[in-house]
C-alpha cells in the first residue's frame, strides 16, 4: 500500500465536554483532492483546526509524511508544508496583492532572516507564476483590502498555494462565488492538484462535482460515508442527515 | 500625496531641525532638544505599536534604564580617585558596588545605554510573547513593570539616590555641560541621532520584516498560518523599542542634568503613548511631530496652569482616539474624504454637472 500523506488517526476534540470531533479518522495520498461535506456543525472546519494545530484533540493523532505531527505549533506545522484557508477570507488588507504573494512564498520566515529588502528572483519567479493561475496579474499593486469578494478568495488560495506546502486545507473556498467564479475555483483546484494535495470542504454540490474528486461526508464528528459524489448521493443515511435536507431547503 | 511630497517635507522638517540655533533663543533650543530626545523614544514606540500592534504603557522603564546607566557613568567620572557618589556616603555604604564602577568606562557606559534596555525589552517580550500572551495583558503587563521600576528605584536609595534620583554631574568626557557650545552640538547630536533613527524605520518600513509586522497588527493568526512565528518578530520590534528608549533616556538627561523615579513611571509612560497617538501611532513623521506637540503643549501649559496638565493630557487623549484616530497624519486623508463627500454632495443634488464633470477629472 502506497504511503499516506496525510494521516488523521481516531482523533477527538472536546469543547466542554462536547465531542465535536468524535473519534474520527481519514486518509490523504499525495496530489490528491479529497472533498469533506456535511451539515453545519459537523465537524468539517475543526477537523482543520486539529491538522493545522489550532485546536489541540484529547485523543488520537495526526501523522503528515509519516512524522508525528499532533503537538507541534502551528507554524511549525506549516513549515513541514500543510497551509491553510480559513472560511472568512484571511489575507492581509493593508498589503499590496504582490506583498501578501510574496511572504506567503518565502522559504525563510525565521525573524532574524527577514531583514532583506525586495523580493527574491525565486520568490519572485513564484508569485509571478501564482498570480497568472489566480489571474490576479493586473491587480499586483492593489491593496488587497480593495479587492473583490470572489479576487480574495482567490488571493488566499494562491497564498496557501504559494506557500512551499503539498497539503492544502481549504475551508469553503467557493462560499459567496458566482457561478462563473466557482467553477473557475474548481478549475483552478484541479489544475493545480497535478502537484499538490487538496482537502476541501464545502456545501455547494454544484461545486464539489466540479472537482470530480472522492467525497467524504461528516456527520456529529464523526466520517459517515466515504465514496464517489454518485455513491454518496445515493445513500440513504447521507440523504437523511444532509443532501435530503439541503433539497428540502431548496425547495422551501 | 504625490510621491516626491513625503520626501521632501521630511527634508524640509530636518533643515529647520538643524538650523534651530540660528532662530532659537537658548531656553527654547533646550526645550526642543529634549523633545527631540524623546522623539527617539517615540519613533520605537511606533514600531512596536503602530507596526506591531502591541501596545506597551512601560516605555517610561527603558528609557530609564538608558538614563540611569549613563547618569552612573557622569556620577563616577565626576569623582575624586578614592571618593564615593554622595548619596552612597550618606547612606552608609563603605564602597561603590561593582555593577556601578562597571560604568565608569565611556565606552562601557555607552554599549550600557544601548544593551541594557535592549536586554530588558527583549527578554521581557520573549518571556510573554512566547507564551501568546498579548493585546490588553502585555499593556498591563508593562504598566504593573512601569510601576514597579520606579518603586524599586525609590526603595533601594543607597544605590540609585531614591526619590530624589540622580543629578549633580558637570562633565560628559570632559566637557562642561552648562558650556553653551557643549549645549549646542548636544543638539546636533540629537538631532543626527533621530535623524539616524527615523532612517532606520523607513529601512525597516521596507524589509520583509517590516511587512511581516504589519501583518502581524493586522492578523496575528493569519501570518502564523503561513508558517511565520509572531513571537519571534514581535520580540525584536520590542527590542527595538526597548534600544531607541535607553538613547532616547540618555540624551534626555544630558539635556536636563537629572534623573529621577518621577520621569520613569506609570505617568511618564502614559504621556509617551498619547504623544505617538497624537501624531498617528503607525506614521514615523507624524509621531516625530506629536511628541513635539504635546510635549511644548506639556511645557506650555504646566508653566501656565500646573494642575491643567494631566487633565489636558486625559482630555487630549480621548480627542484622538475618538475624531482622529490616525492623528496628525490623519488629516490629509480626513481632508480629502471631507473634500469627496462635499463632491458627492454637489453631485447629488444635480448642480453645475460642467463643474462636476472637470473636478472629478483632476
Ligand atoms: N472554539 C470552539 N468552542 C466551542 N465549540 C466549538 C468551537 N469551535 C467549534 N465548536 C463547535 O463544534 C461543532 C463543530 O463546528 P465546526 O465549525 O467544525 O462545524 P462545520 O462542520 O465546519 O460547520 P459549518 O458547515 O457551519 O462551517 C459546532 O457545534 C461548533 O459549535
Ligand atoms: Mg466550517
């Protein structure tokens, strides 16, 4: 069997006594992408919190190229190349789209190595490659605080993408897209998943069928159902807890 | 702004700096050298509030601590071979201890002024930044370290002179201080010395790491999820601080002729932070001139009205942060959004649509 990337094994998270994650466990190979849907409140984004260390579990551990990851800082975490995207949009408003790029692309990020001026040709070479994928080229001086809803989704995909990581964990990375925007998101995903892993959560069925990819469905902190969309979508216990509820909403 | 504008009233500020001897009496000259000092101070203040976010009410402690070194320094050089600092005497000590003596080398005394406060500010920031304490804890933090310094100063009179502080020296490296030449090239040097500072933030403004900071008072936890840790960057900002406060405290004294635990307190580290508020906290230039301001303010008023002062300063307080809260460097941009809304106030009521069209074009 191929080794895992990523390796979240019978993890628990408990807020005062409440299980938001209950025992769970999930298998990442590399440049895959792996969808992660279920109703408000399942778990999904926690899930997240515990890979990339903001949330410590009581039980269980998490295993990223097989080193043991489950107690290291965050930015420690990073540094072995997971990143992130939280579900409001985490960019840095008073810098420019290029700056933002930039220091999510520096290889160095100790303090006492960040006293350079400018931006290396590397880094440079980079970021200039992120902001043609994101199409964002002609926006690289805008502060990005002016930047369109659907631009900083698309600025904080290409800083998790820019970062040196091979994991990327994004929360609702199409939430408050148009239609246009969101499958140029899917597009993007996949197009960038020929050298990257993917963790991807998100409501929009529309969406995740974009990203042709294997589903996983969370439901009170724990995996319910692992498959295709189409084995998904025909099953009677996810149907129950989720999809029968997103159409009666729909219809509503 | 147009981009030479910044430029080049900075330049005009440093001309009419160095030129202040031509056009100021004596007394006035002493007044703004000391402010000056002080703007030194306010320009790590900006660093490590404006860019940082961390908000330290202790600055009074640094500053301190570069004073306090170098007045040991002026007090043992001033002495006989054999004597001891008066104070001492008086309080019944047979020697001079050797962490005072360890001072009495210029050069010794001069890394003092510099390390010592460095060391203080970077320990303390490493201890509690490590421990992701911050925001409105580190301000108290500080604040309780402000109160402490100057109450341990006070307690321990056979060795810092106690309430009284420091005073009484005549020499710094065998010129007289009183001596009006001495006077003005202390100026020049405070003058070169804030100029120098002032230099190394715009360095800093943009490094990597200045970048990093702002970052960091914009979204501590984003800039961790890059794989950045605030602690470390936020630790040497403070340290800068710390650094700028000790020479600031330096040459404050030396244009004064005294120390005293009343000008490292609670109070003073109080006024420090409204100053760099005043002038606009993350602006190098608008701190500069908020310190300047509110300390001829301070100077103005105490002489006039002695117990308006740390009322004025409450109420001056409350001004900024309410109506300005980018203080003085605010005004340009509040100008122009006042500007824009009487535009779009025209515009709305439909007159002149001529007028209208050539005002938006420019
Ligand atoms: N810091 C916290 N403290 C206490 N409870 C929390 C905390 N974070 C999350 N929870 C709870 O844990 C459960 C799971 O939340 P989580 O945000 O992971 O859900 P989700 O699957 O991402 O939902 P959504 O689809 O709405 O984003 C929820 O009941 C939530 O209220
Ligand atoms: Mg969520």
């Amino acid at each position: 069997m191929q080794n895992a990337l990523l390796s979240v094994e019978n993890i628990t998270v408990s807020f005062d006594g409440f299980n938001a994650l209950d025992g769970i466990s999930l298998r990442l190979m590399p440049t895959s992408i792996r969808v992660l849907i279920g109703p408000n409140g399942a778990g999904k984004s926690t899930l997240l919190d515990t890979v990339i260390g903001n949330v410590r579990p009581t039980k269980g551990r998490i295993v990223f190229r097989g080193e043991d990851i489950t107690e290291l800082n965050e930015y420690k975490i990073v540094r072995r190349g997971i990143c992130r995207k939280f579900q409001a949009p985490g960019i840095l408003e008073n810098l420019s789209v290029l700056d933002n790029l930039s220091l999510a692309a520096r290889p160095r990020r100790e303090s006492w190595r960040s006293f350079g001026v400018g931006i290396d040709s590397s880094v440079r070479a980079r970021v200039e490659r992120v902001l043609e994928r994101i199409g964002l080229e002609e926006k690289r001086h805008t502060m990005a605080g002016q930047l369109s809803h659907g631009q900083k989704q698309w600025l904080e995909i290409g800083m998790v993408v820019s970062s040196h990581a091979d994991l990327l964990l994004l929360d609702e990375p199409a939430a408050g897209m148009s239609l246009d925007e969101s499958a140029q998101t899917a597009e993007l995903i996949r197009s960038l998943a020929s050298d990257h892993s993917f963790l991807v959560i998100d409501h929009d069925m529309t969406f995740v069928e974009q990203l042709s990819a294997p589903v996983s469905v969370m439901h009170m902190g724990r995996m319910l159902k692992e498959g295709t969309l189409e084995e998904i979508q025909r099953d009677p216990q996810v149907i129950a807890v989720y999809l029968g509820r997103e159409k009666e909403e729909a219809v509503a | 702004m147009k981009k030479w504008l910044r430029p080049a009233l900075d330049l005009a500020l440093l001309a009419a700096l160095v030129a202040a001897p031509l056009y100021l009496s004596a007394y006035h000259l002493s007044l703004l050298g000391r402010f000056l000092a002080m703007a030194i101070l306010s320009l790590g203040l900006c660093l490590v509030w404006g860019w940082s976010g961390v908000l330290s009410l202790g600055q009074g402690v640094f500053w301190g601590l570069g004073a306090y070194v170098l007045v040991m320094h002026l007090k043992l050089v001033g002495l006989q071979p054999g004597d001891m600092p008066d104070f001492m005497l008086w309080s019944g000590l047979d020697h001079t201890p050797g962490w005072w003596t360890l001072f009495r080398h210029p050069a010794v005394a001069l890394a003092g002024v510099l390390i010592v406060p460095t060391v203080a500010a970077a320990g303390l920031a490493w201890l509690v930044f490590n421990r992701r304490v911050g925001g409105i804890y580190f301000a108290l933090i500080t604040q309780a370290l402000a109160l402490a310094f100057a109450t341990l100063l006070i307690s321990e009179q056979a060795y810092t002179g106690g309430f009284n502080g420091l005073t009484d020296f005549t020499t710094v490296l065998g010129h007289y201080i009183v001596d009006p030449s001495f006077q003005r090239a202390l100026y020049w040097i405070t003058v070169g010395a804030l100029a120098a500072a002032f230099l190394f933030c715009r360095w800093m403004g943009k490094t990597n790491f200045g970048k990093v900071l702002l970052a960091i008072r914009d979204g501590e936890s984003r800039i961790r999820f890059l794989g950045y840790n605030p602690a470390g960057y936020k630790t040497i900002a403070f340290a800068i601080g710390g650094a700028f406060a000790g020479i600031s405290g330096a040459l404050y004294v030396l244009h004064v002729g005294v120390i005293s635990p009343a000008m490292v307190g609670v109070m003073p580290s109080i006024e420090m932070v409204v100053a760099v508020a005043v002038g606009g906290r993350s602006s190098f230039t608008g701190v500069i001139l908020g310190t300047l301001l509110v300390n001829f303010g301070k100077d103005w008023i105490s002489s006039a009205m002695p117990e308006m002062w740390q009322l004025s300063i409450g109420l001056l307080f409350i001004l900024v942060v309410t109506l300005l809260p980018k203080g003085l460097a605010g005004i340009p941009e509040l100008g122009r959004q006042i500007t824009e809304r009487i535009r779009r106030r025209t515009a709305r009521r439909g007159v002149e649509p001529e007028v209208l069209a050539i005002t938006q074009k420019n």
